[in-house]
C-alpha cells in the first residue's frame, strides 16, 4: 500500500512505478484507489458489460500493471462541480443520490461497494499495489476514512500487507511528516508501515544524514528510497496544474491552454509537454492567453460556473480577438459547450447553482442541453474533410473517448464522427470544437500537427520503472514484497 503525507506527495507516479516493476517481475499485479476525486478520468469496461468511468491514474496505473482497467480498479470517483459538491461515481456509474448526500452519510455505502471491487481483485492477482488518498493521518475523518484506514485493514485480512509512506522532501518538513504520519497512524496500523520514501528529491543526498537514522530510531521504520525529481518522466500528473509546464527554449509555437476552476480531462494534454517545439502555458487569466499561436478551450467538469468565470476576467474579449485574427481555437467536450450559443440545463445536471438557459460566447452556432444519462464510451473517431489552420487532420482516425452530459444541435456540417455514427466535432473558420477526448495521445494526430508522433508510452513506463527500482536502497524488495 502507498501512503502519502499529503496530497502531491507522488502516490500516483510511485504506484505507477511499482504496478510497472512488478508485472516486469512476472507478477499478476493491478492497481486498487478504492475513492479518488479528481476531474480526470477514462473510459473503462464496466461490470454490466457497458462503459464506466475511473480515474486517470488508475487507468494508467492499469496499463503499467499490464492488465486491462476497469471500474473494480478505482469503485468510488468524486468529481467536484463546486467547493462543497461533487458528483459521485460508484463502480463506473453516476449515483445523483449519493451526490446529494453528506460526506460522512454517504461513507458506509461508498465502503461497502469499494469493499466488494477490492476482493474481487484480490482474488484475481497476486499482487495489488494500493494507492490511499491524500494522508493516512486526517484523524478529524478517521472514523470513515476507508480509504486509507479501511483498505489497510481488508488488506490485512487478507495475508501479507506492507505499507509505504511518501513524502515530498522537495516542499520540505518532510522528516517532520513522516514522523507526525507515523505518530497519528492508529496504533493497529502502525506494525504495517515497511519503509519511508523520500520524493522528488534534489541534491546531495549525503546532506540526509544523519535524519534516517534518527527517524528509524524514533519510529523503527527505515527510510527505504531517496526517489529523485523526476521531471520529464511523460506520464500525466494527478495534480497537474500545481506548476507550470517547462520553459522550452527552441519552441516556435506557444499553446495557452485555459485553466479554469473546473477543469477535466487536462492529463490528455501531457504529450504537448513533450514537444522541444512547443511551449505550454496553463492559462489563468487574460494576460497568459494574449498572444498565444493556439487556444485550447479544455473539457470542464461545471461549464456554466467556468463560463461566468471567464467572462469576469475578460477572458472572452480576449477570445473573441483571438478568432477574428484566425488563429487557431480548439474547444474540447465543456470547452466546446462554452463556445456555442447557448447553454440550456433545465434539470441541473451541469452541476451549477441555477437551473435554465443563458447565452455561449458564440464563437460557433451551437445549442447544448444538459440532460441524463451521460454518454461515456471510448471510440474510433474521424474527421471529416477541414480546411484552413485544421486541413492537416483532415480523414485522419484515432482512438478517443467521450464523457458528458450535453447534447449539442447546429446547422453545421460534422467535423468528427464517431464510430456510430453521431456527429461530436465542427468547425467554423479557425474553430475547431469536439467532444471527443484523446486527440494529443494520437501518434497520427501528433504527426499531422507537429511534425512528430508522440512518445512510446510502454517505454516510458519501462523507464519510470528502472529509475524507481535505482532509487530504492537494498533490501527494499524483501522488506516491502516479501522476497
């Protein structure tokens, strides 16, 4: 199991690691998040043989672990809509009951199904690789914490258990919450802590010493691997909008992709990251848009609340000019939503605190309204024939997904279909908005864009894998996997 003393600590890439190193070992191995709450998420198989929703870092974890993903994987799935709400996901499907519940009430049937996906994993592999949420020791939520507390203990149950305690040394008072971790552990689940880890680590190494041994001193746990800052590993982050991306000094193009407070999907974008001829910029406000070659309008978890967000900050005026001097704007799922006309969710089902229509930013005819079920089902897409700044993806296939709520009517002819047939793309000038997610993980799409086709994913995880495996001290593997 993966601890963290925070969020951010680098659960996600560590079990990431781990899932990697393991199924490299020969080992039936997959990952388990029994509760994550994140706007990122992909299409997976379901138990009912239909589509679901899990979250990104399981998914990936998935593909690490080389196993196929599904809902078991990550059962509960919280998707803020605002600061004291989210939608809740449970094994893949919406639950708008549970949403409208308390935290606290809700926790005992959110436990009972995260209990029921964690056995059937378990007798399924040999191996599961564990990640909890943010930290073991919130002791003001330890009563319902199953996520961490809980799973530790069904893990137990069940045989051997090992935990590992991650810290952010580069935040610093990392011995500091390691030892207060450990210290607030409930006392039943202290003797299951196997080793510290030391992440995103920058420096000498020989400046540690001598706080390992005197943290082994104080808590019996050793400090088992010192993992440096790994800033080019290639993998999406689960946090990914607390920096910037790097400065790219030979980039020729500069793409602002807008970040506003309800932002999804943004793990899609990683491959534009990789790129030495782009330059990435999260855009928060008017000024970092300005003079951007691209716009990129993400998916959004509330469109109405981003809306009204962006309008505030006059980030429509800046749009708006962005258009009328034809450079390219691509809208994808919310983003395309927000750029239509108008916006009608008579039921709620935006997530908003008004019901209704009001007006887009209408920078393409397009009419949306919200309605249930939402449509979440992976696909092969294709562009139709586009012209201008978007030529370039004209026929072009690839493998994506849809997750969302809105329906969307226009007079315009289809620029993407997907592979039933419906209409989930169009363009008007320099404007491209779609609602298929996925487009930057196409080799071909990257290709046709840029020049160069995005990165081999399973070699990047090979990668991760050997720099996790270097960082560990000796003994690590006996210490936290039995041999």
């Amino acid at each position: 199991m993966v601890w963290g003393c925070s969020s951010g600590a680098g659960k996600s890439l560590v079990t990431t690691a781990i899932c990697r190193w393991a199924a490299n070992q020969g080992l039936r191995v997959a990952p388990f998040k029994a509760q994550n709450m994140s706007n990122n998420a992909r299409v997976v198989p379901g138990r009912d043989g239909a589509w679901g929703e899990i979250g990104s870092a399981q998914y990936f974890q998935a593909l690490a672990a080389r196993v196929g993903p599904t809902v078991d994987m990550n059962p509960v799935l919280l998707k803020p809509e605002r600061d004291t709400g989210s939608q809740v996901i449970v094994q893949g499907r919406v639950d708008a009951e549970l949403g409208r519940s308390g935290w606290r009430e809700r926790s005992g049937r959110l436990a009972a199904a995260a209990r029921a996906s964690f056995d059937r994993l378990a007798a399924q592999h040999e191996l599961l690789v564990i990640e909890g949420a943010g930290s073991p020791a919130e002791i003001n939520l330890a009563a319902q914490d199953y996520v961490n507390l809980g799973v530790a203990r069904w893990a137990r149950e069940r045989g051997d258990t090992q935990a590992l305690l991650v810290s952010d040394i580069d935040r610093g008072g990392a011995f500091a919450h390691l030892y207060g971790t450990w210290q607030l552990l409930p006392e039943d689940l202290r003797p299951l802590l196997g080793g510290f880890l030391l992440n995103k680590f920058r420096g000498d190494a020989a400046l540690l010493e001598p706080a390992p041994a005197d943290l082994q001193r104080l808590t019996g746990v050793p400090v088992v691997g010192v993992l440096p800052m790994l800033r080019d590993h290639g993998l999406p982050e689960e946090d990914g909008l607390q920096q910037q991306p790097p400065q790219r000094a030979a980039a020729r193009l500069r793409i602002a992709i807008l970040a506003a407070p309800s932002i999804s999907n943004l793990d899609e974008f990683q491959p534009l990251q990789q790129l030495e001829a782009v330059q990435l910029v999260w855009a928060r406000d008017a000024q970092a848009l300005a003079g951007a070659d691209w716009i990129v309008l993400p998916g959004s978890k509330q469109v109405s609340g981003d809306l009204d967000w962006l309008r505030r900050r006059g980030i429509d005026a800046v749009l708006r000019q962005h258009v009328a001097a034809a450079r390219p704007l691509l809208a994808i799922c919310g983003g395309l939503q927000l750029i239509g006309q108008l916006l009608d969710d008579p039921d709620g089902v935006d997530g908003g605190a008004s019901r209704g229509a009001q007006p887009g930013l209408g920078l393409l005819p397009l009419h949306t309204v919200y309605a249930a079920p939402k449509r979440v089902r992976p696909g092969r897409l294709r562009f139709a024939a586009l012209h201008g700044c978007w030529q370039a993806l004209s026929g072009l296939a690839f493998d994506g997904y849809e997750i969302r709520c809105g329906r969307s009517t226009t007079t315009l002819a289809p620029a993407l279909r997907s592979d039933d047939g419906l209409a989930i793309g169009w363009q008007q000038g320099s404007v491209l908005g779609v609602y298929g997610h996925g487009l930057f993980e196409s080799p071909a799409v990257m290709q046709a864009l840029f020049g160069v086709a995005s990165s081999d994913l399973d070699a990047r995880l090979d990668a991760l894998a050997a720099q996790f495996e270097a960082a560990m001290a000796p003994g690590w593997r006996r210490r936290l996997l039995g041999g």
